[in-house]
C-alpha cells in the first residue's frame, strides 16, 4: 500500500506568500516605532531612518517610564494647575464649557 501523496499546487505556495507579505506590511510601522524608540530624535529626523535599534534604548525608556513627561510641556494636575516641564512656561487655555480640567 502506498502512502497518501497531495499535490500542492502554486495556489498553496502563493497563499502562503500572501500571508507572509501581509504580515510584513502590518508588522513593519510597528518595528519603525520600536526602532524609533531606540535611536536619539536628530537619528529619527535625518534619513534615512534606522531599520536596526539604537544604543538609546535604555536611557530613552528610562526617561519615559521614570519621568513622564514630554520635554517641553506643561502636565495638568487634577485641580488644574499646571506643573511645567524644565525650561517650559505656562498658558492658561480655556476649556469648553468652563475652565476645569477633564476629570473636573
């Protein structure tokens, strides 16, 4: 007895060559962003942009996740006062509605 042999055609092989190029369309934005978050911002802005991480990894994750706040902003406690970032200045914007802040 013989074993079972299936033929797979060139449909089989250009499904599987779809897959492939789909999941690399939809996976590269995300490497970009990773690999953005890598490099320093003049490496982000000068291209061509990296497509291999940077030596920044550490100090730009430990600036996000220690400090937490964007260069150059004020951040907005809930009573609505604003806490400038260094070298940043405060404005008062008005908001729709009054003056409260969004968890006022």
């Amino acid at each position: 007895m013989s074993g079972m042999v299936e033929k797979r055609g060139a449909g089989y092989w250009m499904t599987h060559l779809g897959l492939i190029i789909g999941l690399l369309f939809i996976f590269f934005p995300i490497w970009l962003a990773f690999i953005a978050s890598t490099v320093s911002q003049p490496e982000i802005v000068k291209p061509p942009m990296p497509l291999l991480p940077g030596d920044q990894f550490f100090e730009n994750y430990r600036k996000a996740l220690v400090a937490g706040v964007i260069a150059g902003s004020g951040v907005r406690d809930t009573a609505g006062l604003c806490q400038p970032a260094a070298g940043a200045s405060c404005q008062h914007v008005p908001q729709r509605g009054g003056t409260r802040g969004l968890l006022g």
